[in-house]
C-alpha cells in the first residue's frame, strides 16, 4: 500500500513538474513574441516616420541627425571628429 502511495507522490511530483515547466516555456514563448511584435511595431513606426541619416566627414559612419554633432557645413559622429576635421582641413588650407 505505500509503494501505491509513493508511486502516486512521485507521478504527481512529476506532473507538477511538467505543468510548471510548460507553463515556463508557455510565459517564455509569450514573451518572445510580444518582443518580436514590439520591435516589428517601432520598425513599422520608423519606416513610416524614418529618422534622417548622415554621414560622418570624418569617417564615413553613419548614424541618426539627431545623435550627429553639426558645425554648420559637415555633420561628425562624434566631437573628437569634429575637431580631428577641422585641424586636418586647417592644416590642408595652410599648405
Ligand atoms: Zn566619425
């Protein structure tokens, strides 16, 4: 009788187990797809309204306008190319 009892725990045991861990996969699966749709929503959103792109001079990276520093004439990726080009371009006009 408490080999039936035990036999019972462990098939129970093992039943939880396996609810718990499909529930797991279920929660990650969810999750995994309402990520997919989020991005697949800001990329929709980014098409529809895309950022403008511009070129580093110094470089030649591209990233987003509103990342780029701007001097008036070139955009940079960041200020240390903007300075980098200038003393360059300056040491061009010297010669
Ligand atoms: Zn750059």
């Amino acid at each position: 009788m408490r080999a039936i009892v035990f036999l019972l725990f462990v098939v129970l045991i093992f039943l939880i187990a396996r609810f718990v861990l499909n529930r797991v996969i279920e929660i990650r699966e969810k999750q995994r797809q309402q990520d997919l749709q989020n991005q697949k929503a800001q990329q929709a959103k980014t098409n529809d309204n895309p950022e403008e792109m511009v070129r580093c001079a110094e470089c030649g990276v591209h990233l987003p306008q509103a990342e780029a520093y701007f001097d008036g004439k070139h955009t940079f990726c960041s200020e240390g190319h903007m300075q980098k080009y200038h003393s360059e371009h300056q040491n061009d006009n010297q010669e």
